[in-house]
C-alpha cells in the first residue's frame, strides 16, 4: 500500500458527490486535521477525504469507489482509540460512522438491543437502565467511545471482570466487506450454532476486515442493588496481592481497580481526597439484588483484603459517593498526563496470579530506566494500564525501550501485549512477541482473502511486509 494520489482522490470524490448529499463529503483542512487523531499519542496521519456514511448502503458504495481507484479507506468513530487504530497511515478516505447514531430497538421481552455503530456507548447504557435492562461492557470511555469503536476493539472495562467484554453479548451483525457485500451473521437468540462464527471474527478485527453498520445485543436485567468500596493500602504491591486473594476467596466481585501511588498522588484532591497514608487503592464493587448480601460480600472482601495488609476500607454510603469514586477513577488516564508532558499509557493483561509480580517488574524497570510507571487499572482481570511519563521527545528512545522490555516481562509471565486497546498501529511491533510465525501468517491470509486489494485500514495489527 502507498499513499493514494491526489487525482486518484479527486476521482474518488466525483463518483461519490453523484451518489451521496454534498454534506457528507469533506476536504475542509481543519476537518481533516481532527479525524487524523486519536487519543493513542502516535501522531497526526491526516485522510485525503472524509465521508459521513448515513446508511449501510453508503458504506458498500465509499467501498467501492475508494477500492476501484486505488485509495485506502480507514474506518472512524469517535476517535477514543488508544492504539491508532483509526489513523489513515496512508492518508485516503477517512469513513466516519457517527451519523448512523440510532438506537433502533430495545425489546425488555426479549432482552435484545438494535443498535447503530454510531451510538454512544453511554447512550445505549442509559437507555437500558430506562427500560430495567443492564448493558454491562463498560469502558472507562462510555461517556463518548461508540459501539461501533467497542465492536472493533472488543472493548472491555471494569465489569468484565464479573461481566465479560462486548464479544460477550454480541448476537449479530450487519456487516459490510470490502467488497462491498453485505452479510448478515449471527442470530437474535441466545444460543445458535448454526456455520462458522463470524461474529467472533469480525468482533476485535481492530477496523480491518469490514464495517459494522447494525449490532444485535444481548441485554441482562438490571442489577437492583450496587455497592461500592474503596480499600486503602500503603503500597502497590500489597494491593495487588490482595487482589489475587480476594478473586481466590470464592467471591465474584464486578470491579476490582486498582490504583498504584502515581495514579492516586494525580486524582488526589480532583473531586476525591484520598485518606492520609494512602499507597495504593482497590475500589471494589458487588451488585445483586438484596442489600444485606451485598454488605455481607463487601465485608468478607474487606476481610481478606485487610488480612493482606489493607489499612481500611470505605464503603460508598449512596450513588453520589459512588458517582464520586468513579468519577476520580475515569480521570486517571488525563490526571497523568497533567503530571509530566509526555505519557505511554500500555495495557497489557497477565494472568491474575502474576499481578503482584508483573507490577514489581515494571517499576523495577522504570527505576532502572530513570521513568516514572504509573499502573492501574482492572486488576481483577489481570488487565493492567501501566503508563510511563516522561519530560521529553528526547526521552523517547528510552521509553521506546521501556515500552519494549514490559511487553517482553508481560509475555514472559504468560500475557497478552494488549487487553482491550487492540493492538492497531501502536503495538504491531510487539505482536511477534506473542504469537508465532504461523499463526501471523494465517491471519494475514484470512485479511488477504477478506480485503484482497488490502485497502481497508492498511498497517494496523500486522507490521507491513518488507
Ligand atoms: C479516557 C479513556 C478511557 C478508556 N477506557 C477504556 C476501557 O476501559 N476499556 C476499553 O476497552 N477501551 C478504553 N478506551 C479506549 C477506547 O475508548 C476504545 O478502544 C473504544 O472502543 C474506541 O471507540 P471509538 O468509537 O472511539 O473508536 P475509534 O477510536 O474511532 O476507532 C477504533 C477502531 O474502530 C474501527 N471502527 C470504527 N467504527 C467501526 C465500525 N463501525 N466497524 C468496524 N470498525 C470500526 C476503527 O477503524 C478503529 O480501528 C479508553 C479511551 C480513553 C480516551
């Protein structure tokens, strides 16, 4: 793939301006500016053209018009992406999906959601909760990621640790090909077996094998009654140790986060105080149906914690202290980055025993590197967000090692280089750490018989061929 020429561009925008409103075409500059970033810090990469799609029709028709002149297509939600999954590495046309934004269905009998992929994620939570239903996959984004964003990276969040991920309650899709096909997989009920799981494949294709433009999901009912509680510890480790002994102790919180020192000195006093002599921080949460259960749960968890070095435990008296705890816990990612310049926010994902360890050796790194390692994140999966900050551009090969080195302890401890954020373009160097030759040759194969012309989102996941 090179980048696509301008006449080849030009070309792409006639046949497109006979088809669609002139409103859904853009080349304004400042537009293009704003949908060549994501929040993945890996530079600016701006499209050539930019096309609003308002229906599926439209996709399959920006498909092939871009395809038949040569010009890559890089789908584009809302831009949260923190692995630069929606970038145009090669500039061409940038298809953004946030104008089919519909909730098409929300049916309480059969416990089923219809949505467009421009919905925002918090929207559709909202509207279930409205109608007794629970959306659980809870990205720390929800306020505005959108389904579509959550399809392709197979988000997870703080509840998948009792909850599962979006894979998980993914039914159907309306799916369009580079081709410009149109499939339609899955099915509306729970269960259904019928040929291959194409849904599971398109779920987590980082952008790279097609367009969602309808989801069918599965909603749960709601859980009647939450409770949440903040568990302090002088240390990380100690923390993260009583992690791993409340998950053995036979009980299933929602949410287990954790917050490492960095992470609290950046939120402390931002809506939330933290008590003297706070370390770290695990805030704990258990829902169900009956009030009396849930403190019990809480107060064996605390149990166990305390058992492990915990210096207290706070229980959330109402859903404001809860809304509060929250909130401080989804400014983490911005509250680091007003502490240094520069930040790399990793999310690799170990199994749940190795999570002390994994944390110990990234902070040995980083003191061994002279870089401050911010860790936190959704410890009761095992998926950790560990951050370096640092003052410079200059530091930058020395990140750049770090960053290496913590995928290596990460895989070396049984791990994954990436939990939720996708590997897209800030982490194709690492996926060979990982997965073997054969298994990246099958894959490339699969993207090579999906998108034979390999123009869809070229250059995420797979380091191009040399
Ligand atoms: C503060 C913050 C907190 C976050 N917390 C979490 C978290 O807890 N869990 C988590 O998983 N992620 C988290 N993220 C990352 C991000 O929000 C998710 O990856 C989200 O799913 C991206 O959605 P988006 O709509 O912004 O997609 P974009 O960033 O616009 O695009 C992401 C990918 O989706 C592809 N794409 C877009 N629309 C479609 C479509 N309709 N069909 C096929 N492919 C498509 C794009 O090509 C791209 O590859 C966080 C990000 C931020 C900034």
């Amino acid at each position: 793939v090179k980048k696509a020429d301008a006449s080849a561009v030009a070309a792409v925008k006639a046949a497109l301006s006979k088809v669609l409103q002139p409103n859904q075409l853009s080349d304004d500059p400042e537009k293009l500016r704003v949908y060549g970033h994501d929040e993945s810090d890996m530079g600016d990469f701006l499209p050539q053209l930019l096309v609003f799609a308002q229906s599926t029709a439209d996709v399959s028709l920006v498909f092939r018009a871009a395809f038949a002149h040569g010009v890559p297509v890089t789908p584009v939600a809302a831009r949260s992406g923190k692995s630069g999954g929606s970038l145009p590495l090669y500039g061409g046309v940038s298809l953004s999906l946030e104008r089919m934004n519909k909730i098409l269905e929300l049916s309480p009998e059969d416990l089923v959601a219809v949505v467009e992929p421009g919905v925002i994620t918090g929207d559709l939570m909202k509207a279930a909760d409205a109608v007794g239903l629970f959306y659980p996959p809870d990205p720390n984004s929800w306020e505005f990621c959108s389904m579509g964003g959550n399809i392709a990276e197979n988000a997870g969040g703080p509840r998948a640790l009792k909850y599962g991920v979006t894979r998980d309650y993914v039914l159907g899709l309306e799916w369009v090909l580079p081709t410009g096909e149109v499939l339609h997989c899955g099915k509306r009920t729970i269960k259904g077996v019928a040929g291959y799981d194409l849904c599971g494949l398109f779920v987590g294709s980082e952008g790279t094998l097609g367009v969602a433009t309808k989801i069918t999901l599965q909603l749960i009912p709601r859980p009647r009654k939450v409770m949440t509680a903040l568990v302090i510890f002088a240390d990380v480790l100690a923390a993260a140790r009583a992690v791993s002994a409340m998950l053995a102790s036979g009980l299933l919180p929602r949410c287990l986060e954790l917050l490492d020192d960095v992470s609290i000195r950046a939120i402390d006093g931002r809506g939330f105080s933290f008590p003297q002599g706070a370390g770290a921080a695990v805030i704990a949460e258990v829902d169900g149906n009956h009030d009396d259960g849930l403190l019990l749960e809480l107060q064996q968890l605390s149990e166990v914690a305390m058992a492990h070095g915990a210096l207290d435990t706070l229980i959330a008296q109402d859903d404001a202290q809860r809304e509060k705890l929250w909130a401080a816990r989804r400014v983490v990612s911005t509250s680091l980055r007003a502490m240094k310049p520069f930040k790399i926010s990793e999310d690799v994902a170990v199994p749940r025993s190795k999570i002390p360890e994994a944390i110990a050796r990234f902070k040995e790194m980083g003191a061994r590197l002279g870089l401050t390692v911010a860790t936190y994140g959704h410890a009761g999966d095992g998926n950790l967000h560990a951050n370096i900050l640092f003052d410079s551009p200059k530091d930058r090969p020395t990140v750049d090692e770090a960053l290496k080195q913590m995928m290596e302890i990460t895989v070396a401890l049984g791990g994954t280089i990436t939990g939720e954020h996708g590997v897209g373009y800030a982490k194709r160097r690492f996926i060979a750490l990982e997965q073997g030759e054969g298994l990246i040759s099958f894959q490339k194969r699969l993207k090579a018989f999906i998108d034979p012309l390999g123009l869809l989102n070229p250059g995420k996941i797979f380091e191009p061929d040399a």
